[in-house]
C-alpha cells in the first residue's frame, strides 16, 4: 500500500472514492500529526496523513516525523509520496508547476532525525547516495508524462529550518550550493523513511519564486493561488500513478 503526506495546500486527499476507516495510531515518538486515512484511490488501497494536521497548525520545525514516518509503517505502507509547498530558485521551474526532486541538501537543525538513537547493539547508518526512491520517482515521472505534465525530475530540494521564509542572500548561498528549490519538510522525513526501509519519493509543488528572485516581496495569497493550481496538477497525474 502506498501512503500520500500531504503538505501546504493538501489536508484532505479530496479524490479517495471510498475511505474505510481513520485510524489512530499511537507510536513511541508521540502522537502523529493527524489520524490516517485508509480508503480507495482510482481503483487502489491508499493512506493519507496531513504532516502539518488536518488544521494547518503544525508548523514545519514542529512536524512529529518520526511519528509520522513510524505510524505509517505500522499500518503496512511500503511506499510514500509526500507532497511539498516549494519555493523556485531555478528560472525552469516557476510556480504552479510540480517538480520531482533527486537530490537534497539538509540545512535543517534541532529536530529528532532518526530511529536509530537508543537500544542498539552497534551504531547504524544508512546509504542515503540517493535519498529519493529511484523506482518511486520514475512511476510518479511516469504517470506525470502520462497526464501531458512538465517533466521536471532533476531538482536539489534544499531544506530549510523555517518557519519564516528565507532573505534573499539565503537564497543566493542556496543557489551557490547547487539548491533548485527551497523547502523546510523534507528533512528529516526522507531519512527517517529510509531507515525503516520504505520507498520514498517527494512531489514538489512550487507556490512562489525564492526570495530576491524576482524583486517582489512574497505574499501570502499569491502562495495559496499557485498552491491550488499545482494541486490541480497532482491530482491530474495521481489518476495514472500506480498505488500498488
């Protein structure tokens, strides 16, 4: 079963037919940041959990991901699709499209980043070469080619602290770096899924130009307008997307 995170923009999977139940799962990290919900989507089992709640409460910093990572574990998802409200630094990708990164930058600090801290009997790590799920990423390309959508799958997601949004001289150090786009959920959620062994894959949607970008200062509502029209786009290419 594969499991979708949604992010800025989507706190209910709106197109599942039919939902069999939500459920709450109680894990050794605490509490999720919302229930899960189970049901069907275009014809396949699927799981649905809000990373920043069903309200919009929790801000990026705050997110329980390991939570959130254990609880769909638990339930028996073998596979994720997060979704991400993404900032653009790379003139190619500007907002509304969705782009599926292969890369990422951790810039992150202070938050739980992994499983494997107490009860061991040897220090564990993991290759994390390729932080993305390789065969993820080419169904979700796939099923984006299928729905007449950009092929945009060569990105650096460079993940910030939050919850403010970056200065513009940020963004030039993140652009140095080699970063495409800026975000603040998608660290420590990709390790975590790789230490417990699921396939991972983010779906960037892109709501505004990166700070100094482009001269304006970024508002809120031109972010929820291009959220809406990047999420028009996911759901187009969700219809073709294997869930099995």
């Amino acid at each position: 079963m594969l499991a979708i995170i949604g992010g800025t923009g989507l706190t209910r999977l709106v197109e599942i037919e039919r939902t069999s139940q939500q459920r709450i799962v109680n894990t050794p990290y605490g509490k999720p940041s919302s229930s899960i919900t189970l049901g069907i989507l275009h014809g396949s089992d699927v799981a649905f959990i809000a990373r920043h709640g069903e309200e919009h409460t929790i801000a990026p910093h705050q997110v329980n991901y390991r939570a959130n990572i254990w609880a769909l574990k638990e339930i028996g998802v073998s596979g994720i699709v997060a979704t991400a409200a993404v900032g653009s630094i790379n003139k190619k990708m500007p907002p509304g499209e969705l782009v599926i990164p292969d890369q990422l930058i951790d810039y992150t600090w202070g938050r739980p980043s992994t499983f494997f801290e107490t009860d061991l009997e040897a220090v564990r790590h993991i290759d994390f070469t390729n932080p993305y799920s390789v065969e993820l990423r080419s169904k979700i390309v796939c099923a984006m080619e299928q729905a007449n959508l950009p092929n945009l799958d060569k990105a650096v997601y460079g993940c910030t602290q939050g919850p403010r949004l970056e200065t513009a001289a940020e963004i030039q150090r993140l652009k140095r770096d080699g970063c495409d786009l800026v975000g603040m959920t998608g660290m420590p959620e990709a390790a975590l899924a790789r230490e417990l062994g699921l396939e991972y894959a983010c779906c960037a949607v892109v709501v505004n130009w990166a700070a100094g970008l482009d001269k304006a200062e970024i508002k809120m509502e031109d972010i929820q307008r291009w959220s809406a029209r990047g999420m028009e786009k996911m759901y187009r290419f969700m219809k073709f997307l294997s869930l099995d």
